[in-house]
C-alpha cells in the first residue's frame, strides 16, 4: 500500500466525525487517519487505489480543505 499525506484544515474531533462517513465510505475504516495535534493537521491515508485528487474532492463536499505537502 501507499500513503497520501495530506495538509487540512481539519483540526478537533467533531471535525474528525463529519469528514468520518466520507473517509470511510472511500478508503475504508482504519485506512486513515487525521492528527489533529499537529499544526499542519496531517491527513494520512493507506490506499493503492484512491487517488489524492479524490480525497480533496470528499473532503471539500464536506466543507474541508486539503493540499499536499
């Protein structure tokens, strides 16, 4: 598997449940993981199959923002 690291915006765990269902619906539970602890608000994703432009597009339909690093 590869990862996609991911700078966003998401930064406290309410943010971490809305963006949950979408995460999980395209990459799956327990293939990713956001650390809200670090000021960059790293996005870590496990996939050989998504695609990074994805991942920014989900998160932007949820009102989240994310670039690469």
């Amino acid at each position: 598997m590869k990862s996609l690291i991911l700078k966003t915006n998401i930064n406290c765990s309410a943010c971490v449940a809305r963006v949950t269902p979408s995460l999980n619906e395209l990459v799956g539970p327990n293939n990713w993981t956001v650390d809200i602890n670090n000021p960059d608000k790293i996005l870590k994703i496990e996939t050989n199959i998504v695609k990074k432009d994805d991942v920014i597009s989900i998160l932007k339909k949820v009102g989240f923002i994310a670039e690469s690093l």
